[in-house]
C-alpha cells in the first residue's frame, strides 16, 4: 500500500506500508491491503505505520486519513512528534 503523510507545512512521509492504524474519532483502527474504501476524521493520537524498515510512530493533532484502492492519504493538522 502506499502512504502519503501530508501536514499544512510539509510531506512528511511518502512510501510503501505493509499496514496502519490510526487514531479515529471514533475509535482506532487499522488499514491493511484491500481494505474497503473509506474516510474517517483522526482524533489526537499515534499513528503507526510498517515500512520495509520496520515500524514507525509519529503523534497527530487531528485531521483527515481517506484509503482507496490500497492509496492511504493521511492530512494531519499538526505532527507533534517524529
């Protein structure tokens, strides 16, 4: 799948993921190949993410995550931790 991690200022991470979770506003949740498309509001929390090199963690304020056709567009209002 492929990730794209978009804040206001900047792209923060661009890059192939075997898997996701988010934290939604109604709950976590986690994304993985061919998931069902959807779109949820992010609440404040950890978004975590697995690369080729292992798991990555950044802290979000908010914002958007849609995923389709194995495309995960995350717009975060602010990273607070990388």
């Amino acid at each position: 799948m492929h990730l794209e991690i978009i804040t206001p200022d900047k792209k923060v991470f661009q890059g192939e993921v075997s898997e996701a979770s988010f934290p939604g506003a109604s709950g976590a949740f986690q994304v993985l190949n061919n998931h069902a498309p959807l779109v949820s509001a992010l609440a404040k929390g950890v978004v975590a993410f697995t690369t080729k090199e292992g798991r990555q963690i950044l802290q979000v304020d908010g914002g958007v995550v849609e995923v389709k056709e194995n495309n995960i567009i995350l717009l975060a209002e602010k990273i607070i931790q990388e």
